[in-house]
C-alpha cells in the first residue's frame, strides 16, 4: 500500500471512500416521502402497482384497431381521463379519447387529433399508415409490480420523490443524519462577533465550512476554536469521538504551534493520509479515529474550501452510505490556455458560459484569497502529470452552484 504520506489526489480519495464506506452509518429512520430530499435509501424500494397501471392514451386523439386506418371512422363513444370505459367498438368505429384516459381492449392504437381530417361530432377521417401499439401507452411499460424501484444508498431527489408518489409510498427508510462537529484551531482568531485586532484575522474558514455542508444537505454543530496547546487540544479531540464525522481546519502544517496532527494520533486516529500532492491544499489530512471519520483541513480558507468539496464531501456521501458518493461531472471546453508543473493535481476554479470553462483572475491568485469563490461557479480538477492545457481542450469540471 502506497505510505499515507504526500499520496496522488487519486490515490488518497480511493482510500479515503473506502474507509468511509467501512464505517457507514448503520442506523436508519423512516421519514415522510415529502420530506425525504436529499436523504439516502437504507434499502431498495420495490414497485408496488404497475407504472402506468392501465393502459393509457398519451394524448388527445382517436383509439382504434390500427387494421382500421385511413377510413372514415364513426365515433362510437368520447373517454375522459378518471372514466371506467368497456370495449364497445363495433366494425368501422374509434373512439375520442384525451390524454391519460384509459383505453379499452379493443383499441390498440391512437392517432392524435391534428393527424386526422373531417372531425365532427360523431365521425373522423383518420390516416393510413397506423402501427399498432402508436401513442399507447401499456400498463407497467415504464415500471412492473415486484421490480426495483430505488437501490438502497440512492440519494433522493425531486424525480425520486415524484415516483414514490406514483406509488403511494407516503413514507420511506432511510439512513440516518451525520453527526458532524466543525472547529478550529489558530489562538489568531476571532470569531466575526468578536473584535479583532491588526495581528489577528476573523474566522471565515468555520463559517465557510457549515455553509458548503448545508449547501450539500448536511447540518453541522460548531464547536468553536481550540488554542495552540497540546494538552488542550488532545481533551477537545477527545470529547468529539461521539460524532459520525469531525472537521476541522488549521493546524497541521510542520509549524511549532501546530498540535493538531499529533493530538489526533494520541486519541487514537489511523491516517489515511497526511498530505496530498494537491495544490491547493496539500497539507489536508484525513482518518478513523474510533470509527469517528476525521477530516483536518488546511488553515488557508481557499485550501479549506476546495478540500472539503473535492474530498469531504464525497467521503461524507460514503460515510452516509450513498453508493454513487463521487462529484458529478460536467464536461467543458477550455476558454484560454493555462500551464502547469505537472508534479501535482491542481485545482482550479472558473466561470462556466455555455460550455467554455473561463479560469478566475487566469488561474492568477492564492490559497489565502477568499474572493476567488465568490467568483467562480465551478472548479476543474486538473490531473497530476498536465502540463499544460490547450484553449479548445476538453476537460471535467465539478459545478459548485446547489441553487
């Protein structure tokens, strides 16, 4: 195994998702369906009535025995939507039907009403040509009774819960909310209701790091600062392994005041890596501590942010029991050309228009800068080994907008 020192972005997600997987949370509730969004499935959902559950027009027209097209048919009845209709049809006859009503055995195909000519009341002259089976839609076509509706560690979204309705399912097992504590380290920080001097700094990172968690639907308590003191430091760490997750940031550079790192050995934490051939953010460290997964971010706020969506985020979905925990991502055409050393995997944040990925300030800012995110909507994770990317080229970007 590859020494959890300084390992490839790769390298260090692939362990750190199945670490996370190990040690899914276990424990599940059930939530109403309407408030399920965002939570993942503890078990797979079956289909309880066939979807469609009769067979059904899919839109406004005629239904007739396709044999029959091209002849001017007499209207033997009109079926709407919610009606119980009987196979009545007779030689040379169709009915009117509107989207969604049912569609009596007799009739194995519509042909909607604009195709047709001469429409009265009572008879229409529909085309020749009709395949059967046409705008019919059969019962259980899209899903059958008995079938997998949802795996088990599928996140819910709209179209997910939209099914369920379909179903019935007023209430679904999922598995239970992340215990996560954020905090940090640093004795030059103030929090932003305090006051701070020239030689001290508020504390972004904290605030950042709650709002990007929320901003991927999980909640987190806020546990304040811990000071640059050993001792200190290994009790907070202690009282924390009652959480699914811990995130912190600062701390875990070479620095003389930078306890952190040796405070989490001495509770008990196994690395899963300390460092990352990442820039921004190769100081990030992360492990299991007494099932407790650990996350020490770097103390540089850009760093923070970037670390906690490209890798705590995935592990988090892992750690929740998603099957599918890694970013989606979006392909985009380079808007300009940018060179890179090539002995790391750098990330780099940037505006998406209409497919063309435009680097923010030309990729020209620090791992201490702020405004860079507020001015980017998706970050491209460039590979370790590029050393250069041409305009025009194509490339994967994570989107960072939720909204």
């Amino acid at each position: 195994m590859e020494r959890a020192e300084n390992l490839s972005l790769e390298a260090a997600l692939d362990r750190l998702l199945r670490a996370a997987a190990d040690t899914a949370v276990g424990s599940r509730e059930l939530v109403a369906t309407d408030r399920a969004l965002g939570r993942v499935t503890a078990e797979e959902i079956r289909v309880v009535r066939n979807l469609p559950p009769f067979d059904n027009s899919a839109m406004d027209g005629f239904a007739l025995r396709h044999g029959e097209a091209g002849r001017r048919l007499r209207i033997a009845a009109t079926i709407y939507a919610g009606d119980h209709p009987r196979a009545i049809l007779e030689p040379g006859e169709c009915y009117r039907i509107m989207t969604g009503a049912k569609v009596p055995e007799d009739a194995d195909a519509v042909v909607p009403i604009e195709a047709c000519s001469d429409v009265t009341e009572t008879a229409v002259t529909v085309p020749g040509g009709i395949a059967p089976e046409s705008n019919l839609r059969r019962r259980g076509e899209e899903v059958a009774a008995g079938e997998v509706l949802i795996a088990a560690g599928t996140v819910l979204e709209a179209g997910h819960i939209a099914l369920l309705g379909s179903q019935g399912i007023m209430s679904v097992a999922v598995r239970s909310r992340l215990r996560i504590a954020v905090l940090s380290t640093g004795n030059e920080l103030r929090e932003p209701w305090e006051q701070a001097d020239e030689e001290e700094v508020h504390n972004a990172n904290a605030f950042g790091i709650l709002s990007l968690l929320r901003q991927y639907g999980y909640e987190a308590e806020y546990h304040g600062r811990i000071p640059d003191d050993r001792e200190a430091t290994e009790r907070v760490i202690a009282g924390l392994k009652r959480y699914d997750a811990i995130i912190t940031s600062g701390g875990i550079s070479m620095g003389a005041a930078d306890h952190l790192y040796a405070s989490l050995l001495a509770n008990g934490m196994e690395a899963l890596f300390h460092g990352v051939r990442l820039k921004p953010g190769h100081p990030v460290t992360m492990g299991v501590m007494d099932g407790t997964l650990v996350m020490a971010l770097p103390g540089n706020p850009l760093a923070t942010m970037l670390t906690l969506l490209v890798l705590g985020i995935p592990a988090l979905r892992a750690r929740q029991g998603s099957a599918r925990p890694r970013h989606f991502e979006a392909l985009a055409r380079m808007g300009t050309s940018l060179k890179f050393r090539g002995k790391r995997s750098e990330l780099v944040l940037g505006r998406l228009e209409e497919g063309v990925f435009h680097p923010t300030m030309h990729y020209r800012y620090g791992s201490g800068m702020i405004t860079p995110l507020t001015q980017s909507d998706a970050v491209a994770v460039v590979p370790e080994g590029t050393t250069v990317l041409e305009e025009g080229a194509l490339l994967g970007v994570i989107p960072l907008s939720r909204g």
